[in-house]
C-alpha cells in the first residue's frame, strides 16, 4: 500500500512551496532514497533542475530530467511525460492531478501551498488517494 504524506504549507513569502520541495528532496536524497519528481510540463521541469543547483549555497543534490543523458544511475529524476523507469521509492507529486502511475510507489509526498487554488486541488487529490486505499497523513508546516 502506498502512504501519501500531504504538506501544508503555511507561508506566503514567494517560492516557499519550490524551496520547500527542494528541502525535501535533498532530505530525502541524503537518506539514500530514489526520488521522481512528477511536474506539469517542460518549463516547469527546467525550473526545477535550476533551483535543485542553486536553491542552498553549498547543496548537492544529483539530479537529471528523465529523457536526458544524465538519467541512467541518478538518484533524482524530473519528468513530466509518461511514467519513468527503473527502481525509484518516493514520487513527490507537483502537478494538479494524480499520477496514474502513484501505486507503484512506496511514498508519494503533496506539497500544498497555502493558496486557495492549491488547497482545494489538493484536496481533490486527497479525496483520491483515499479512495484507493492508501495510507494518509497531514503535516501542516509554517514554511
């Protein structure tokens, strides 16, 4: 069974939810864990790979777009078309739907900004994991 982790974020201040996220993934790299990150599009996928490189001075997190050279044996992937290969344990979703592909997941992490857009698509997302039968919970976080 998949457990889905939500993120409430609380903060208003501007690219709290992207900052967060990278927290997290760095986190999560640390741990030794395999990390997807599902996005909407292109754009959003290159955002994404620019803030992993910069968003902390002296991070490293090993990151690559699914499709590039750089994917084979890279802890962390970003795609936003089609379902990625290979051996990875935690999809951190930052798109306005479910991936169809989330159960094959061990973990699916939400991160929820404090916007009333974001929280009512989150919502809708929670409404669906739960009625798939995967294990919930909340943090609500003042970031």
């Amino acid at each position: 069974m998949t457990k889905v982790d939500f993120y409430l974020l609380t903060s208003r201040q501007p690219q709290a939810s992207k900052r967060f996220t990278c927290k997290l993934i760095e986190k999560v790299y640390r741990l030794g864990h395999q990390v997807y990150i599902q996005v909407e599009d292109q754009a959003q996928a290159q955002e994404m790979d620019d803030l992993l490189w910069t968003f902390r001075q002296g991070s490293f997190v090993p990151h690559a777009l699914v499709n590039s050279e750089e994917a084979t044996g890279t802890p962390v992937l970003i795609g936003y078309d089609g379902e990625p290969g290979g051996k990875l344990e935690l999809l951190i979703n930052l798109c306005a739907e479910v991936p169809a592909f989330f159960s094959r997941f061990q973990r699916v992490a939400e991160v929820i900004g404090p916007d009333e857009t974001h929280r009512h698509a989150g919502r809708q997302r929670y409404r669906y994991y739960r009625d798939h039968g995967c294990s919930l919970e909340t943090h609500e976080l003042n970031f």
